[in-house]
C-alpha cells in the first residue's frame, strides 16, 4: 500500500460518521458505578444444620405458648346460641311458613330458654344467619357511597339497580337507601324476658354497636330535620321496608336515617356466608343487670319478619360477651400450636437424619478454593 493511500484509509476513519459511532458506543457503555457493574456487597447464607436445626426449635418454643394462650383467652368466653328458624306462634304454626305466604303477615314467637351461669360484663346480643351469601359480587356492588355520605342527588349509582328508583308513569322517585344490600336489611324484632317472681325484661341499647369510623365518617345524613323527614324528601323507602329511612328507630331520633346503627352494622358485608352481626348491648347501669347477665329462664320473644327458608338459610340468637382478644374463635390458637408443633416435630427429624446421615460443612466443603473450577 502506498503512503497516499494510507493517508486516504486514515482521513476515511476520522470521518463524521465513525466519529458518530464511535460517540454512541461510549454513551451505551454502563456507568462504572458498584451497582450497575454489579459489585455490591452481598451476603448468601449457607443453610446448615446448626441454623436450621436451631431455628425450627426456637419458632416451636415460641408458637406454641402463644397458641396456648390464646386459645384458653378464647375459651373464656361465654357464648350461649339458640337456633329460632322454625319457631311456632301462638297458633302452633311455624313463623317461617306464615310470612312465606306473606311476607308482610306478622307472626310473634316465644321461645324458653336456660343460662346456666351468670354472663360477666359486658354482653352482647347477637343474630347469626347461615347459607346467606353477602359477599356476591353484585350485591356486595349494590349500594350508593355518595347517597350514604349524605348528597343528595337525583341521579343514583348504576349499580343499585334494579332497587334505585320508585317508577311511575310520570316520574321516578329516588329509594334512599337505594341498592340491594340497603333493601334486605335484617328486621327482626328480638326481646329477651327474665323469668322470676316477675318477669322482667333484659334492657338492650341499640346504640354504640356499629363502628365509630362508620358512624362519623362513612355515613351521614343530607342537610334537614331527620326527625320529621325533611331531610329525606322527595325519596322512597325500599321496597321491602316498612317504614322510610328517617323512621327506623321510632324510640330514637338521633339514631334513624343513614346513621342508623342497625343499618350501619347491615350495610358492613360479611366475608362469609355464615355468619353473625352485633344486634344490641345489655345495658348494664339497669338494676339487676349490673355486671352481669344473670343466669336463670329467660323467654325469647320475636316479631319474626325476616324470611331466610327459601334459600334453605337459618337464623340464630346469640349471646356473648369477650375478652381482650375479642369474641369466641380458638382458630387462630390452635394455628399457631399446630404450626409450632410442626416445628418442634421437623426439628426432631433433622436432628436424628443430620446425626445418623450428616456430614460437617468442613467435610463438605474443605477443598474448595478459590482456584477451585466449577
């Protein structure tokens, strides 16, 4: 090659374009930072027998104190259930039947009952139904937050129908509350009666049994009078009420509308199609109440309205006081003994392989370098 045509080859690679090239291979290259040429500090343990061995015991010991604990706290708490599906009236005939053929037919039943221990303070009265499915996805979807917030508006959530509007041939009038869920509101009337020289009726309170997030933020009443319904004009009661939102609690004005208690604690789904819902509170400043639910005969007494035979469901009355870790459910203590016993077993068995079988990480991994090919 002569000495011209290096210098053209050489003129040729100082071009723009290898100039280019050569800029965009550089601006491609990783910065040499620790992390991206992955050089970071790292720690990878080895799992040997003496870290696993010792950390199954060590989660044995702990877990099952724990479940114990929390198992006999459960345990503690007195729980009395009183299945009431098929009671009979007066007449001798079921309840269920009668508001089968009506559901706007009343039908009162009484039903004796035995406490054989005085219930310790505080107590709550529950209702419990079973195969009822509120958590549908369309009806857990039924509702109006907006409306419940207490704004009135004239146009509703798409997903509270077909329980949205009253329609007549002229116009259509808002339900409040609009939706499924509001419209299969729970309305059994339960009375709990101590039997005695003179009977004598348990006081309940039906305040103080739902959230205080859901009662001051979640749910509110639109501007107005709620005791006279002004608050609530030009809207409808759901079709299977009896009576409008504003007179839910006839004894209460400061308990009816959309902060009324009951509905509160309705409108919270339960996760699971048996299950139980707060109902009242033993009041227990009463004489003859205090500190306790005295054992003894007791009638119960419902104003049975709500139908739950159609779909094979039944209802329950349920009574209960707690502990500091809630209501009755040995679930989560026999959990943690089974899983600590799980533990304690598994390390046996490892310790017994890892003595007959094992071999020490020095034995293992004595010859291995850095030099060492892999």
């Amino acid at each position: 090659m002569s000495y011209n045509e290096v210098e053209l080859e050489m003129a040729s690679r100082n071009t723009p374009d290898s100039v280019t090239e050569d800029s965009q291979r550089k601006s491609e290259k990783p910065s040499s930072s620790a992390f991206k040429q992955q050089k970071l500090q790292a720690w990878q343990p080895i799992l040997t027998a003496g870290t696993v061995l010792p950390s199954f015991f060590i989660i044995g010991l702990a877990f099952i104190p724990i479940g114990i604990g929390l198992l006999v706290s459960s345990n503690k708490v007195q729980e009395f259930q009183l299945d009431y599906t098929y009671c009979l009236n007066e007449k001798g005939e079921e309840c269920a039947e009668v508001i089968k053929k009506n559901f706007r037919n009343k039908c009162i039943c009484k039903i004796e009952f035995n406490l054989t221990e005085d219930f310790e303070r505080n107590v709550f009265v529950y209702y419990g139904l079973t195969n009822y499915y509120q958590n549908h996805r369309r009806y857990v979807k039924s509702r109006d937050d907006q409306q419940l917030l207490g704004k009135v508006t004239d146009t509703l959530s798409a997903d509270c129908k077909p329980f949205a509007y009253v329609e007549n041939s002229t116009y259509k009038t808002p339900i409040a509350p609009c939706g499924a869920i509001a419209n299969s509101l729970f309305n059994d009337t339960i009375t709990l009666k101590l039997q005695g020289n003179k009977e004598v009726e348990v006081p309940l309170l039906n305040t103080g049994i739902a959230w205080p997030t859901d009662t001051t933020v979640k749910f509110q009443n639109p501007p107005g009078d709620v005791s006279t319904g002004e608050a609530f004009t030009k809207t409808a009661k759901p079709l299977n009420w009896d009576r409008p939102v504003w007179q839910l609690d006839p004894s209460h004005s400061e308990n009816n509308g959309y902060q009324n208690e009951d509905l509160i604690v309705w409108m919270r789904n339960a996760a699971l199609p048996t299950f139980r819902k707060l109902y009242r509170r033993v009041d227990h400043e009463k004489e003859g109440f205090k500190n306790h639910l005295p054992k003894g005969i007791y009638n119960l007494i419902v104003q049975y309205t709500y139908p739950v035979t159609s779909f094979k469901g039944t209802k329950r009355l349920i009574l209960s006081n707690t502990t500091w870790l809630g209501g009755k459910n040995p679930f989560l203590g026999i959990t943690y003994i089974v899983v600590g016993s799980i533990c304690l077993i598994l390390s046996i068995m490892f310790l017994v392989i890892h003595k007959k079988f094992g071999k020490s990480p020095h034995d293992v991994m004595g010859n291995i370098t850095e030099r060492t090919p892999y």
